[in-house]
C-alpha cells in the first residue's frame, strides 16, 4: 500500500526489479513506490552519487526497523546486502561486505 496525497492509502503493484535499474540511473531519485527488497520496504538514509569514499561508486545506505542495509551499483551489477540486529548483524558489517564487494567488480570493470 502507498499514500496518496490526501492521505489515503491504495494498492499498487511493485516491481522491485524495474524499481532498480532506476536507482542504478540514479541512487538519487528514490522510486514513486519507495525503496522495497524482497517485498520489505526499507527508507533510504543517506545517499553518496560518488561513494561514502568518493570511489565513483554510488551508494545508498537504508534502514528499517531492527535492521537496513547498504546498495552499490557497479557498471554492471547492483550490489545489494541487508541486516537483521535481531541476528546479532550490524550496519558497519553489512556496509562493509557490500562496499569492499562493489569496489573489487568496479576495479575489474564489472
């Protein structure tokens, strides 16, 4: 379900791969149905068009309740990982694995 602008909700159908690859065109437009993985929406916390590092690589660090997760798009992948604090997971190990992944398919030109 989504908002309209007089605060009422309706259903609408979510493709969460079409919703993608315009964040892989750019991390800075969020999707009009917000950002969902495997049907969890997640809200976007901060968003870094060059990398957290200035690497080139955008970024998008999102979170949900008692969790959240780190995107990197590469120039051909879409990196994604998640985490769940109720599985002892944190954001730092999270942002890491996916970050240190991005920048190894980036500098092999993937």
């Amino acid at each position: 379900k989504t908002a309209n602008e007089d605060g009422t909700e309706v259903e609408v159908d979510v493709n969460e791969a079409a919703d993608f690859i315009q964040i892989a065109q750019s991390v800075q437009k969020k999707p009009k149905t917000g950002l969902r993985i495997a049907g969890t929406k997640f809200m976007p916390l901060r968003t870094f068009p060059k990398g957290s590092g200035d690497d080139g690589i955008p970024t998008i660090f999102f979170k949900k309740p008692k969790g959240g997760g780190c995107l990197c798009v590469t120039n051909q992948c879409i990196i994604v990982g998640t985490f769940d604090e109720g599985k002892q997971q944190t954001a730092a190990g999270c942002n890491f694995a996916v970050e240190a992944l991005a920048r190894y398919l980036f500098s092999i030109q993937y």
